[in-house]
C-alpha cells in the first residue's frame, strides 16, 4: 500500500542561495522579485506578478510602520497600476499567513514579529520563520535517521 505522501507534507520551505548583483539592485521591483524567489515565494521564471506585488505592497507598508488593511493595500496596487483583484489579494494574503510570513490582528496585515524584535525588522522576521520552520524540519529529519538506525540492526 502506498503511502499517501502528498499529505504528510505540513509546510514547505524553499530558501534559495542567489546573487545578488549590481543588476538586480537597480530597482526596487527587481529587488523584491529577488526576494520573492529568494524566501521561496515564486519559483524561477514565474510569470504571474500578484504574489511579488503583494510583498511590494506589504514591505510598502511595513516600512512606513503602519500594518495595512485589504483596502489599503488594494488602494496602494491600483494606485501603482498593479493589476490585482481583491480574491488574489486575499488569497496571497492568507497563505503568507497561513505559512508564517505574516499576522492578522483587527483586519490588518504585518510580517510575522519574533519576541524582543522591532515589529517593523522584516529581516528578524524573516530570519524568525525562516529559522523555526528549520528547526522543526531538522527535528523530524533526525527522529527519521533514528528510526533508520534501527531499522538497519
């Protein structure tokens, strides 16, 4: 019997080792895609913009210091004739929550905030998820290996 592998996944976390060039400085857009594909966001040569236009309105944000609500953030797209519906904007929305990058608190959206940390350092934030999910991953790598030594006595 097979098993049914697709469902044991609980999370998923791509973090990419990728230059970062003098190109790739030149504009914001282009920074933000790198980032976007650096923390595992969009996958290579991905050619829908709604998830990197999502991060650009919430970095935006995060920046100024003020968590954004939907209609903020869909007032900012339009705004820079970002063409994203209010479906896919939620939709993004809710898995950067679902997967850590963000929280929601009275409507408002804002990057994940680790204890001690300014709630507007999006690297400590990032590094937060980033080291946490890592962790947890690695736990059940080793209790697996254990698992394996036994099973090759």
């Amino acid at each position: 019997m097979a098993l049914p592998e697709s469902k044991l996944i609980r999370g998923e976390l791509v973090l990419r080792d990728m230059q970062l060039t003098s190109e790739v400085r030149v504009t914001r857009n282009s920074l933000v895609r790198w980032l976007a594909l650096a923390i595992g966001l969009i996958s290579p040569n991905e050619s829908r913009t709604a998830v990197v236009d999502t991060l650009d309105a919430l970095l935006y944000f995060q920046f100024k210091g003020v968590s954004p609500t939907v209609p903020e953030l869909l007032e900012w797209l339009n705004s820079k004739d970002r063409k994203v519906s209010e479906k896919a904007l939620r939709y993004h929305l809710w898995q950067l929550k679902k997967n850590g990058w963000l929280e929601r608190s009275k409507g408002k959206y804002r990057f994940f905030v680790p204890p001690l940390a300014d709630r507007h350092d999006v690297a400590a934030s990032i590094e937060s998820v980033v080291r946490s999910r890592s962790e947890i991953s690695l736990a059940k790598v080793k209790e697996a290996l254990k698992s394996l030594k036994q099973a090759y006595k």
